[in-house]
C-alpha cells in the first residue's frame, strides 16, 4: 500500500527535516534516554521495595530493553521511517577480527579515559557528597545488589549509545562531518549527566574523551556494537569502585593530600593504556579497510555477468 504524500506521517517527516541537525540529535537523544532508560529504573524502584529479595525487574527490563532496540532498529511504525531509523542506530554486524580489535584498541582506550575521570576527582573541588548513591545498595542481598549493577550497566550501554554514537552522531556527522559530530554529542553526552552530582565543567574533558573514544570505534567499524559493549563492561567494573561499593576511592583534592600512590597511579593509568591503544587502533582500522574491500569486491559482478 502506497503512503500519500499527504498523510500525516510523510508531512511531519518533511517538516521534521526542515529542523536544523544539531537540534534533531539533541531532541532525539534525549528521548531515546528518557523513553529508553526510564521505564526499566521504575521497574527497579518498584520491585526493590515490594520484593527487593525477587529480583524480577531484571528479566522484564531486558524485554523492555530489547524491544526499545528493534524499534531504534527499524521495527514497528511508522514503515516509512524504517530504514531512517536503522540506519541511524548503526547497529551493523562485525567480523570476528573486527569485533577482536574493537574490544582491545576499546578497552585499552576506555582504562586511559577512566584514569582521566579518577585524575579529575583528585583535582576537582567535588561535593562531599558526590560518589553518594541515591540507593543503599548494600543493604540488599548479593544477588540483588548484581541484579542492580547489571540493569544499570546494561540499560546505560544499551540506551546511552544509541542515543549519542547511534542517532545524534549519525545525524550530525551526515550534516557536518565526523570532527563536529564527535565533539558535540561529547557535549551533549556531558549536559545529559549533569544530574550527577560529581558531574561539574571540571568532568567536560573525560565526557568529550568518552565521546572521542566511541567516535573513533564507531568511524571505523560503522558500528555503535563495539561501544554497547564496552560502555556496559567498564558501568559494571567502576560504578562498585566510584560508590564505594568495592574498596575506598579518594577524592581529596591533590592540593591538600600532596601526590601520593594512587594519584600517580591515575596518571600511569592514563599514559600507558592511552599509548598502549594508539597501536590497537591502528590494527583495528587495518582489519576495517580489509573487510571494506572484502565486501566491495563481493559486490562486484562476476566474470560473464553484467
């Protein structure tokens, strides 16, 4: 069946057009984080304090999750908008040389940037309070606490690139190029965690080096996989170390405590996996261009076609 041009799906999509590129990402962006993220932390709240020992909430959030990502994906209405949709979420499949390579050049590059963020408490005048969680976690059993920190993980992997690698990069980077795109959703992707109460202007360099770091995983494989993955990974190992759920992270200031073991320990962090993924990444842009022209001479017609 034909769409008219007339039908109100195909005059909101002319309109939707006519809005500038950079307010198309933001505006996207932020819904998919709110319609993507939303529902699964109710569903935690309300299951922690009706039955905090079932830890239901985690099962019906990844159904929620899953449907949220095949619609991102290009499922269900409006058809017209399918394509549109998949193309923007970038969720193509890897080779297993280019998910190898993604996964290290990622993870080396993702412990430099954590360095940043733990070098940056240590110079930032951060608020007494400001690795405090909203939610006690401890005081629910263990497997709730690991259901807790997988849903957090995961949604936060899930929803959170698709939103700033998937659409809003896609969306700029079309209009502006790939230098633009990756800077402005660092931006974006920094006033979006302004609600936390360690996120001050101090943090902007860490969430524009996150954005770098994704940007550069995205430009090469055409994919936001890699940096689902890898932004999961590194909210499931450091929010326990950030809250103090796992040992006793120190955020006082250098100035007052000198330069002790572990600061000097954040900077090592920062400098060597930072040079240890320049090398990664350049494997991982090598394995990119040989699956580049393994596919574009599959496409080419074969001896006695046309």
């Amino acid at each position: 069946m034909d769409i008219a041009p007339t039908d109100p799906p195909v005059r909101l999509l002319r309109f939707w057009k006519w809005v500038p590129a950079v307010v198309r990402a933001a505006v996207l962006a932020e819904l998919i984080c709110d319609l993507g993220g939303l529902p699964p932390y109710l569903l935690m709240l309300g299951n922690l304090k009706l039955w905090p020992a079932i830890p239901i909430f985690l099962p019906l959030s990844a159904l929620w999750l899953w449907l949220f990502w095949q619609y991102l994906n290009g499922r269900g209405w409006p058809r017209i908008t399918s394509a549109a949709r998949r193309d923007a979420l970038r969720a193509r499949r890897l080779g297993r040389d280019v998910w190898r390579w993604s996964l290290v050049a990622g993870g080396l590059g993702m412990f430099s940037v954590v360095g940043v963020a733990f070098v940056t408490a240590r110079l930032a005048n951060l608020p007494r309070d400001a690795f405090k969680l909203s939610l006690d976690v401890t005081a629910f059993r263990w497997w709730t606490q690991l259901s807790i920190l997988l849903l957090i993980s995961v949604s936060a992997g899930i929803v959170e690139e698709s939103a700033f690698r998937g659409y809003a990069l896609s969306i700029i980077e079309r209009r502006h190029g790939w230098v633009v795109a990756i800077l402005l959703t660092g931006i974006m992707f920094f006033l979006t965690h302004l609600g936390h109460a360690y996120v001050t202007l101090a943090f902007l360099p860490f969430f524009l080096a996150v954005s770098a770091l994704h940007g550069l995983l995205v430009y090469f494989t055409k994919s936001i996989l890699p940096s689902v993955v890898l932004h999961a990974i590194t909210d499931f190992i450091v929010i326990p170390i950030q809250y103090g759920l796992v040992g006793n992270l120190s955020v006082a200031p250098v100035w007052r405590t000198g330069v002790d073991k572990a600061f000097v320990f954040y900077i090592t962090s920062v400098v060597l996996f930072g040079a240890a993924a320049i090398p990664a990444f350049r494997q991982l842009a090598h394995h990119c261009r040989l699956k580049f022209i393994g596919a574009s001479a599959n496409k080419r017609p074969r001896e006695g076609q046309k």
